[in-house]
C-alpha cells in the first residue's frame, strides 16, 4: 500500500512540475486562468495603460437617447448579451444604452478586435522608418521567420492574413497553437512552432499568429512594448476617458497582440473614429491616411479557398470590411460580439460590446453584425 502511495505521489508531483515545462505551461495557467472571457483582465497578466489624466469627453447630440431604434432591433440586440451599444454622429453621442450592469466606465476586453490597433502601430512604424515597408520580409525582425519558406512571408501577408503557416485557428486541441497562443508563458515560443504550409501571399486564412508576429515586429522596430505604444499613439493623443490594460503572456514578457486590449466602449469608439477618418484624430494625423485607405480595403487579390477561390472582398490590413446596403462598412471584430463600425457616408461610429456565442458565419461574418449596422442606419441622419 505504501508503494501504491508513493507511486501515486511521484506521478503527481513529475505531473505537476511537467506544467512549469514550456510545451505544457499553457496548460498550468489555463488552470490558473480559466476559460476565456471579456474578464480576463482581471485575472491574466496585464500592462497598464494610462489614459494621460486630459480626457476628451465625447459630447452629447442634441437628440441624445431621443431618437428611437425599432423594437424587433432593440429585442435582438437585448437578447444576445449586449453591454455596451453606442452611435456617434458628426462626433457627437447620437444613442447609448449600457445592459445587465455595465456602465460607461466599464471595462470590457477586445479579443481580436485588437488587431487593428496592431495594424495601425504598423503603419505609424512605416511612416517613422522603424519599418522600411510593408513588403519587407518578416524574418528581418523576426528571427524565426528568416527559416525556410518562412523567409519569403512579406509583413504585408502578416497584414492580410495570408501567410501560409500551419496556425490553424479552428485548432480546439489542447496541445494546439491555438491554445498555446492564449495561454502560454512566453509566445515567441509558440510562434517558433509556426511553420510554413503554402507559399505566401496567395490564400487567405484567419490566423491569429499572423497578427502575433506582428505584434513581435512592432515591439522589435520600436524597442518598446506594445502598451506604451498604444497610450504614447492613440490612448493620450486621442484624450481617452478612462485608463486601458493589455494582457500579457505568462512570463509578462509579451502583450497578446492578436486579442487583448481592454477598455470602455467610449474609447473603443475613438478607434473607429480613426477608420473613419483615414488615421486622423481632429488636426492630428495619427496613422499615414494611405495607410488606413489600404488597411481598410479589401484585399482582392487574394483567394478565399472555403469560397472556391473567390477574392477576398471582405479583409484588409487586419480590418473587416462589411458590403452592406450599399456601403462599404470597416469594422474591429472581436470573438463574443466586440464590434467597432464606421459607416464613412454617414459620418457615423458604432460601438457593441457584449457576450454573444458564436453561431454559424455568413461570408465569414456572425449574422448578428448585421442586427447592429441596421439598428444604427434607423437611427442616423
């Protein structure tokens, strides 16, 4: 019986120090952790970032909260776990409804609409020279990447998500990239396991490594990380309301670029405030206008193989375009409904945060982005 005991000891203590080894370290602080949520901040590892102490407070329209969305939008968007449902107009708050307890000052998590801040980082670092352009070749910062086939991925494939690795973002395994990604200690680890699987620059295929490689560019041509990146660029100059966090790895070496800046929806809007205007923050140019006008178009020429090799109509440089009633609408787009809009005709911003469980896509899509954008346009001018 002693035996069995000790035996049964040894294996859970080599068990339990296997999860402080690299491939398997994920799944110590998944554990630690727990499942993903709109709340990780409050239990992952994060860098602050102070909005500056000068807000600038979005103002009110005239109509504020007067004008009325139908009720079938309103029962929908209610039912699909919104928190936050914000329209601005000609910079003014046109409509702002917070649900179940949230609060203008309420933080939520982006997830992948994080990659847009990340694209935009990218344009900033070309226009300063700390990047020469998006043509040259990742491996340049990224020394995994001057490896095999991965020496021909441009940072412009990172951009559109066409570089042919083997990151597979329907990967569930728990020994998968994917996994690994969200919960690892240090991801240059995990972006060492990403490996060429076809040419680059061809097909397109989400890939949230894609936009963590850049992220690994961004921090390698500033020489800073990415949170002071973002309050240096946008949280400060923009005058956010209130102070944002990123998550980090678990060795708090690395921001998850791919997913995890967390704020409140009124300063997820000045983002879109960007897209709207090109890059520009009232008479301050934030990102290159050239920039943000390719960012935020499509990327035609390349494949989309789920759709038999239709082009891309639908991504940019890390932004989503939506082809809807006859606008050409950028979005952020985060995993649970974390949707940032601009309708440019408009002059318009829409802002959702929320809980939504994902349900089949349409053209790449939640359907419920379309709930949103129409609610919106019954609204606007």
């Amino acid at each position: 019986m002693k035996k069995i005991l000790f035996g049964v000891l040894t294996a859970a203590a080599v068990a339990s120090g296997a999860l402080f080894l690299q491939p398997f370290d994920h799944i110590r602080n998944f554990i630690s952790w727990g499942k993903h949520s709109i709340f990780d901040f409050r239990t992952h590892p994060t860098r602050h970032i102070e909005n500056g102490g000068a807000p600038q407070v979005w103002p009110q329209d005239s109509l504020y909260n007067k004008v009325q969305i139908p009720d079938s939008l309103i029962a929908q968007i209610d039912s699909n776990n919104t928190h936050a449902f914000i329209v601005i107009q000609n910079g003014k708050i046109l409509y702002e409804r917070y649900f179940d307890g949230f609060t203008k000052d309420s933080i939520s998590g982006s997830f992948s609409a994080a990659k847009s801040i990340i694209s935009m980082l990218v344009g900033i670092a070309v226009r300063e020279g700390k990047i020469k352009s998006i043509d040259e070749l990742a491996g340049n910062y990224v020394p995994h990447f001057k490896e095999g086939k991965l020496a021909k991925v441009k940072i412009k494939d990172l951009l559109t998500m066409s570089s042919g690795t083997n990151y597979k973002e329907s990967d569930k395994s728990y020994m998968g990239l994917a996994a690994k990604m969200y919960y690892a200690d240090d991801l240059n680890y995990v972006v060492e396991q990403m490996e060429a699987q076809e040419p680059a620059g061809i097909n397109w295929e989400y890939r949230s490594g894609d936009t963590q490689v850049l992220g690994l560019i961004v921090e390698k041509a500033f020489g800073k990380s990415i949170s002071e990146l973002t309050s240096n660029y946008f949280i400060n100059p923009m005058g956010a309301e209130n102070d944002a966090k990123w998550l980090l790895d678990g060795d708090q070496q690395h921001e998850k670029a791919f997913c995890c800046f967390n704020g409140v929806a009124r300063d997820y809007a000045r983002f879109g405030e960007l897209m709207r205007t090109y890059g520009k923050w009232k008479d301050k140019q934030i990102v290159p206008e050239a920039y943000m006008r390719a960012a935020t178009s499509p990327a035609l020429y390349l494949k989309d193989p789920t759709e038999g090799g239709k082009p891309v109509d639908y991504y940019g440089y890390q932004f989503w375009i939506f082809n809807h009633k006859g606008f050409s609408i950028p979005a952020m787009n985060g995993l649970f409904g974390q949707y940032v809009y601009t309708i440019r005709e408009k002059n318009a911003i829409i802002v959702r945060l929320g809980e939504t469980k994902p349900t089949k896509h349409i053209h790449h899509f939640q359907p419920e982005n379309f709930t949103y954008i129409d609610a919106a346009l019954s609204i606007l001018k």
